[in-house]
C-alpha cells in the first residue's frame, strides 16, 4: 500500500517533492521497503508506538515550508501540490483541510506550514497513540488563528469505514476501542489546557 500510495502521488504531483516513509523497527515487512524504487534514504526506522510517533519522526527531518503527511489509504487529485501551494502562504502558519470524504469537522490530513509546525514543536501531541491526534491538531490551529478550510479540495480516504480498505492488524490497533478512550481522555484534558497554547 505505501508503494502504491507513493507512485499515485508521485505520477499526480506537477512539481518535485520531498517523499520521506517512517517504518517502525518492529515492523517485520521492513526489508520490502528496501527493494522497492523509493527515493535514496527516504526511509526512516524508528521506536514508534504508533502513526503519531512514526509522523513526528518523519516531519523532525523533513525540509519542505509545506509538510504534507501523506497516509498510505489516502489518494489525491492531480496536480495536488500546485492545489496545495495556492491555498497556503508558507510564510505563515497554516493548516488546511481538505474533504477526506469521511470527515468534515477534524483535520485528517495534515497539510500544514512549516511555521506551525514549528510552534507547535510537532505535527501530532506525542501523548496521543492515534485516535483524537488529528482533533488535537485541529483544535490547535483554530487557537492560532492558523486553520484554513479547503473542503472543496478532495483527497480521497481509502479506509476500512468506508468500504474502500480492508480492515486489517494497523487498522485494528489504531482504531481500538482502548485507543479511543485514550484518546478522548487526553484531548478533554487538553481542550481545558487550551492545547498548552
């Protein structure tokens, strides 16, 4: 599926871009990833917990003023990144949210300006294992008067609840009921926290 997901963007994008896959060390499919024709040291291995930590992980060594967190169930439209770039001013902070075609109200691809991320310190709090992370984000860049509504942008998520994906391992351990409440607990904490903005 990264692969795929990697050569749909790749063939869809009008412009070079900085392509970085975050891979945990326990992943046992890690060799595959090697042999493939993704860009040279594009892939980083680290002690990730979950999608949170393997983002943050990835963004830490990313370059670009946009940073794009490009999940392997997500497609995109042609010419994404032109799409993207006259939506966003890089010189300010910035999230946009696109149509995901399942949610409306929470950001669940993150495509934000450097400058956010660096006032936040991260693209996901590193508290959050998965579920809640992207309310979190969300909520955060409203705070900062840094949220952009693009809704009529349409980057299609291939997941499970929508019968494009099959439910699987990742799925299951991301979408547990234990990270729900987890979840949930944390970001009512950090909504009384104002986010620690």
């Amino acid at each position: 599926m990264a692969y795929n997901a990697y050569r749909e963007w790749l063939n869809n994008a009008d412009d070079d871009f900085e392509y970085i896959i975050s891979l945990d060390y326990s992943d046992i499919t890690q060799s595959q990833y090697f042999i493939k024709d993704f860009p040279a040291n594009c892939i980083r291995i680290g002690n990730n917990r979950s999608i949170v930590d393997a983002v943050n992980v990835a963004t830490a060594v990313s370059t670009g003023d946009i940073i794009v967190v490009m999940s392997d169930d997500f497609g995109c439209p042609k010419n994404w990144n032109s799409m993207i770039e006259s939506r966003m001013d890089a010189e300010k902070m910035g999230l946009l949210h696109v149509n995901d075609t399942i949610q409306q109200s929470v950001v669940t691809l993150p495509i934000l300006t450097r400058k956010l991320y660096q006032r936040l310190g991260y693209v996901y709090y590193h508290r959050y294992f998965s579920m809640f992370a992207d309310n979190d984000l969300t909520e955060s860049a409203k705070l900062l008067n840094a949220y952009i509504p693009a809704l009529d942008l349409t980057f299609q998520h291939r997941h499970w609840v929508n019968g494009l994906n099959k439910r699987d391992a990742t799925y299951n351990r991301e979408n547990s009921d234990h990270a729900y409440q987890m979840g949930q607990k944390l970001f009512n904490q950090r909504v009384k926290q104002r986010f620690g903005l």
